[in-house]
C-alpha cells in the first residue's frame, strides 16, 4: 500500500456538480439559475458511458467563470427597517 496521492485534477477532466460548486465557491443553486439559462453560455454537460450523472469539462468551467466573474449581492438584512 503506497501514501501515494492521485494526480491534480487538470485539463477536460469532467467535473460533478458538487466539484464545481466547491472549487469555484458557489451554491448549488447558484450554478442551477445558471445552468438553467439558456444565454448564460455555461458549458453543455457531457454523460459518460455507463452513467447518468451530468458532468462538466473542467477547462469549459473554467473558462466560463474566468469570463464571468461572481458579484455578490447586497445585504439587506444589516439595513435599517422603516
């Protein structure tokens, strides 16, 4: 048994959901809203041979958030109620 660790997950390698919400840090419905656009210009998801999860090339992800950068949204809940 070896303490090797895996190789870095690079280049097209497909990524799951939950994979992208935590390395580009965002919610799960977040990315939803933003799948679920059709002019957002996210990247297709792929279906691998013998599965039914959808998945996403790592580089296409990329690039789509490297393009469109997260702003986030005020507070409301810290302002003053009338």
């Amino acid at each position: 048994m070896s303490d090797e660790q895996p190789p870095p997950e690079t280049g097209d390698q497909p990524m799951t959901i939950a994979e992208i919400c935590a390395e580009h840090g965002v919610s799960r419905q977040t990315l939803h809203t933003i799948r679920a656009n059709p002019d957002s210009g996210f990247p297709p998801a792929v279906i691998e041979p013998g599965s039914t999860r959808q998945k996403y090339p790592r580089k296409a992800v990329a690039e789509y958030f490297a393009k469109h950068p997260l702003r986030p949204g005020r507070r409301t809940d810290l302002e003053a109620g009338d």
